[in-house]
C-alpha cells in the first residue's frame, strides 16, 4: 500500500514549507530495504523533499543514497549521515561528509558531529525500549555552555507502532530547552518512511539545515503506521534479522556499560 505524505494537510496549508524524513534505515544496517528501493518509493510513494539515510554506525548507504538520487534526477535531495552509538544512546549525526567514531560519550560524539559541520540530533529519546539517550545525559549536556557540547535538535515525533510515550516525554522536555523538533520515522520498513516528517521553510536539504539551526522546524505526524501494514513474511525476516542485531547490540551494550564506567572513574 502506498503512502502519500500530503504536504496541504503537514503544514495547514502553508506555501513554501518542506518536509522531510531525516532518520531511514537501509540494509546496510538493520533496516529491510536496500537503497535503490527506498529511493524508488520516496520518490513514487510520498511527498518527501528532503530524506536521510541514517544506518547505525555506517554511512555507505547514505553515500549511496546521494549518488543514486543524483544520478537518477529524482525530486528530494539526500542528507548523508548516520545514527552513531555513543556510551549513552543513539544520536543522530547529519549533514557529515566523515564518519563519527562510536563508543565515545555524548558530548565527545556532539564535538565531533559539529567539528565536522554536522548537526546533532536526540533521536527516540527516554525510550526505554530502545537505545536511547536518557534524561540524565540530556539534561547535562542542555546545561553546558562549553562550546560544541550543545544538541542542535531533539526527536519530538517518531513514527512507529508503539511511541506515543517516548514522544510526550521528548516533547515535554523541550517545552523547557527549545532545541529544533524534529518528526522522523526512524523507517526500517518501507511503508513507514514518512509516518513522521519534520516541516521547515524550503525545500531543500540546506533550508533544513538552516532551520534546524535557527530552531524554526516542527515536527507533524505523517500518517498512522499499523501492524498489518506491514507484509507478514517480511516482519518475519525483520524478527529473524533483528534477532542476530539484538545479540550484536548487547555485546554492544556491555562493552558500552564498561567503557562508559570506566570513563566516569576517570572523570572524578
């Protein structure tokens, strides 16, 4: 089933606004998808001006993205970037020409992204189902003033079946920071690109970047994303291809935990 992102309904008719879905996942990390498809359907599929490819810890597909889209004359323009894993949750990183290192604390990846002239954005936050940056590491990094350690923007929508929590909990912090909102989908599927998008003035990748910046987003929900949408033997690959990133990302989450202890020790 196709779905089309209305661009009169995301933004109460507002001429000029963009829309966008800055966190998609390929097959080249955990998502079901390989580029060129997801592509294909942005383009035939949806209203999407702007999208990123954020793989988990890997930036071939977004490379790959910008090369297709360009080659293949398509309408939206591609973000490359990548959801790095930091000692303390996920973290979108956009806008990068470089990948950022994994496995290093929050504001050491925030450095990074921005030494590089990327943007950092919390994606899912004080999710506890996923991994998450929590309330804890948030709250220490919106109280720096050390330069670089600032988060540019903050998930406020993610698509999904199940995120009605995590958003009110994302939202309700930045009702108290005002980081750019974003909405993404956080798509491992192809019918859920777009269940969320972030609508900014423009059109293109650079006008996001520039409201993401000035803090001029808003986040708006796409369209609702139902279980039985999804085709039932590819939920199932899903499962057994998660299955393999659940053991991975455990090893991972340990390794996370010790290195993340160890640097507190030092810290004191």
């Amino acid at each position: 089933m196709s779905r089309v992102i209305r661009r009169q309904n995301a933004t109460n008719n507002e001429e000029g606004y963009g829309v966008a879905d800055i966190h998609i996942h390929s097959s080249v990390s955990d998502g079901m998808a390989d580029v060129s498809h997801i592509l294909e359907y942005v383009e035939e599929c949806t209203d999407l001006d702007v999208i990123a490819i954020t793989d988990h810890d890997k930036m071939e597909g977004s490379f790959r993205a910008r090369e297709l889209a360009a080659k293949c004359g398509y309408r939206f323009e591609v973000i490359t970037g990548m959801e790095v894993t930091t000692l303390e949750g996920h973290l979108l990183a956009l806008y990068l020409e470089n990948p950022v290192p994994s496995f290093r604390l929050l504001a050491e990846t925030i450095e990074a992204i921005h030494s590089y002239g990327g943007l950092s954005i919390a994606p899912h936050s004080m999710n506890r189902l996923a991994d998450s940056i929590m309330r804890r590491s948030l709250d220490k990094i919106v109280a720096s003033s050390e330069q670089g350690f600032h988060l540019d923007g903050i998930e406020t929508i993610g698509g999904g079946i199940v995120r009605p929590i995590p958003n009110r909990r994302a939202s309700d912090f930045n009702c108290g920071h005002r980081l750019a909102e974003t909405g993404s989908s956080d798509a491992h599927f192809l019918a859920t690109v777009g269940s969320a998008v972030t609508l900014s003035p423009g059109r293109n990748a650079m006008d996001l970047k520039r409201s993401l910046l000035q803090r001029t987003t808003t986040a708006a929900n796409g369209f609702r994303v139902r279980l039985r949408d999804l085709r039932f033997t590819q939920f199932t690959r899903y499962l057994v291809k998660s299955r393999g990133s659940f053991v991975r990302n455990s090893l991972k989450g340990i390794k996370r935990s010790i290195a993340y202890e160890h640097c507190s020790h030092l810290s004191l």
